[in-house]
C-alpha cells in the first residue's frame, strides 16, 4: 500500500476536474428502500445489509484501483446509488480515509453523498459531514406530494423543504434535484414549482426532464397506455423556461440539466464531461482510466450486488469488463461528454485523444452546417453547442460523428 507520504507535492493551485494527472473516485451504493418507477439505475431492495463487510470490500477495491493509477491527484469523491444516505457514517468515513490515504487528495478536494430527504435519513447529514463529506445533493424531484406520489418518493414536500433547511445548515455546499416534464404538468405550474425551489436553493440544482426507460414500472406504465408523456412542444417549452428561469436568478445551465452560481459547479461531475480519469468502484460502477502506459480502459463491475461482493471477497477485484479503448473511440465519448457541457470542449484536446486531426474525427461538411444552423459554435480551439443545439444534443451528435 502506498503511503500518503510516498506520493508527489502537489502544486500550490489545485488541479482542475478533469486535468491529466488528477482521479476523481465514484462510489456506488446499490441499496434503496424501495425501487422509485422511473429509475433505470442499478438499485436493489434488501432487507439487511452487513455494513462492516461492504465497507471492507469497498476499501479493498479502491486499493486495488489505487495500484493501477498511483500517484495521482485526487479531485472528488462521490457516493452515488443507489441511497447512499442509508449508509453507515462510519463505511462513508473509512472509504474517505483509505481513499485519500492512497491518492493525493487536492486542497479543494470536494465529497458528496446522494441522500434522500426523508426525515429519517436527513437526521443523519450531521454524521455525514463529521465523516468528511463537504457537499451533500437531495433528491427532492418534487416539490409537490402528489407528483411525489406519482414518483414513487417517500418524502413529503413538507419533508423535502425542511431537509434542504437542515443540510444549508450543516453544509457549505448544496444541490438537489428536480424533475420536471411529468404527465399532466402545465408550464404555468412549473414556473411556480421553480419559483419555490429557487427560494431554497444554495448554489446548485439539478433539473431534469423526466425520460421513460425501459425495464422500468413507468415504461410498463406507458406501453400499457395509463397515460402520456407531455407532447414535444410543450417538453420544449419547459426546457426553454426552465434555462431561461434559472440563469435570471443567478443559476446558469453549465450543463444540460445541470445550474450553478459560477464557482459551485459539481467537481465531479466535471470529471466526466470533461473526459477525465475517474474510478469506479461498487456494483455496477463504471471508470475510465488512462494507464502509466498510454492504454485507455473502460471499467464496469458486476452489478448484482451480491455477485460483486463474492468476487471482491475471493479475488480483490469486483470488475466484470475492463475493455481498451482505441483512439476513435475515446474522441466519440469525449466529443458525447463535452458538448454537454456551456463551456464545450477544446478541440486541441479532442485531437490529442483521438490521435489524429479534426478533419479524421468529425464528419466535417456536417460541422459546418450545424454551425450554419445555429446548433453549434466554433470558437479558434473551442467547440460549443449552443441552448438550441443542447436541446436536441442526440441528433447533433449523430450528424457529427462519421
């Protein structure tokens, strides 16, 4: 095991998510009280979980990928799920420990954890924080109780608001989550839902339009013709109030469904749009690492549960694939990631992925009518999508790509 005092001095200015050199580490939590009906996530519902043996196994595993990149910088640190905020304190706190023991962690190093706004797991953001954890996102999703209802939530508005008040309380960073787009959901009724969640706000929200995916009880649900999405214009419609609302107020779109005051943006979620290295451990997580040798590996662990823990108990290892990226490939995810994001991305940096020019890794003559159409715009080294382009990123990107 590497020492933290074994690794290299970092410079006095903090590396940027994202940046060469630099890790983020992604922590997956698969258990949940009960299975939400839009959620496509890998997520299991059980009854009893042994905390003490999956806090051995999660520190197991991030030995493990510590050996494979060694010495870097560590930007971030997330607990997704899954519920993470059903975790004990005391696993989230020796996950931190062994992580920033075997990487550097960078001065700003920023830790969140996904939690829920129940009342019962709200109780426990103060042993969050005492464990490390600098940044806590709520998934509020409604902040009304029959559209929580109909989300399969098991929070109250009531509940939902008065968890924000207690983690701005005991955090110096907050986000948390709204869904919108939902059946029957008028703009009119919308604009007013922002309006509350922007009186609760700190310096970050995440904003999503609600999407049906298979395998899912609301994709049953559809399918059997219960009821309907809202039609394309009105979807439209939201998406284009919803930017406009929230970047009045302080909270411009930095990524699709992603707002922050400048500065609060999500570290870790930079990482990935930014096409930086990041380690997953847990089931079902997924990584990118580019190795000491040049390789580039894309890494996805088991995701039953019950199945990743075995394999880490038997071998240290709960990864089911690791495949090498080619250099195309890697150009196709960093060029998906970036433009989702307002700043872009810079073309010099998608021409050192890919190893090869611009000309060999975009389809060239459809560049050019994308930005002719208002959907894209070029800037020297810099390509950005604009409001209208993010909007329909998905068929920009399949003009794009040859």
């Amino acid at each position: 095991m590497l020492s933290r005092s074994s690794l290299p001095t970092l410079p006095a200015e903090a590396p940027q998510p994202g940046a060469d050199g630099a890790v983020a580490l992604y922590v997956h939590w698969p258990f949940c009280r009960s299975k939400c009906p839009y959620c496509d996530f890998n997520s299991h519902v059980r009854g009893a979980v042994d905390d003490g043996l999956w806090a051995a196994a999660l520190t197991r595993e991030i030995a493990r990928s510590a050996a494979l990149v060694p010495g870097r910088a560590l930007t971030s640190i997330f607990f997704g799920g899954g519920t993470p905020s059903l975790m004990a304190p005391a696993t989230v706190e020796r996950v931190i420990a062994m992580a920033t023991e075997l990487w550097q962690p960078a001065a700003d190093l920023e830790i969140t954890l996904e939690a829920n706004p129940t009342s019962v797991e709200a109780g426990r953001l103060a042993a969050f924080a005492r464990a490390g954890v600098n940044r806590v996102s709520l998934g509020v999703q409604a902040l009304d109780d029959d559209a929580l209802h109909f989300l399969g939530r098991g929070h109250s508005a009531a509940e939902a608001i008065a968890a924000v008040a207690l983690a701005r309380s005991i955090f110096p960073r907050l986000s948390f989550d709204l869904i919108y787009g939902r059946p029957g959901q008028s703009l009119a009724a919308w604009s007013d839902e922002l309006a509350r969640a922007l009186d609760l706000a700190a310096d970050h929200l995440s904003v999503y339009q609600l999407t049906i995916e298979e395998g899912t009880a609301f994709h049953a649900a559809v399918r059997r013709g219960d009821w309907q999405m809202p039609d394309d214009d009105l979807q439209a419609s939201l998406y284009e109030t919803t930017a406009a609302r929230l970047e009045a107020a302080g909270l411009a779109a930095y990524e699709i469904s992603n707002h922050a005051r400048p500065g609060a943006e999500a570290r870790h979620n930079l990482t990935y749009w930014r096409y930086g290295d990041y380690v997953g451990v847990g089931p079902g997580a997924h990584g990118r690492l580019t190795l000491g040798d040049g390789r580039a590996l894309a890494t996805a662990a088991y995701r039953k549960p019950e199945t990743w823990l075995a394999a880490v108990g038997a071998t240290g290892d709960g990864t089911e694939l690791s495949t090498a990226l080619s250099a195309t490939e890697r150009a196709g995810e960093a060029m998906m990631m970036g433009l989702r994001l307002a700043e872009g991305l810079s073309l010099r940096r998608l021409e050192q992925v890919g190893g090869a020019a611009l000309e060999a890794l975009v389809d060239r003559p459809a560049l050019d009518r994308l930005v002719a159409g208002g959907f894209l715009v070029r800037h020297a080294d810099r390509l950005q999508a604009t409001t209208r382009g993010r909007a329909v990123l998905n068929a920009v990107l399949a003009r794009l790509l040859p």
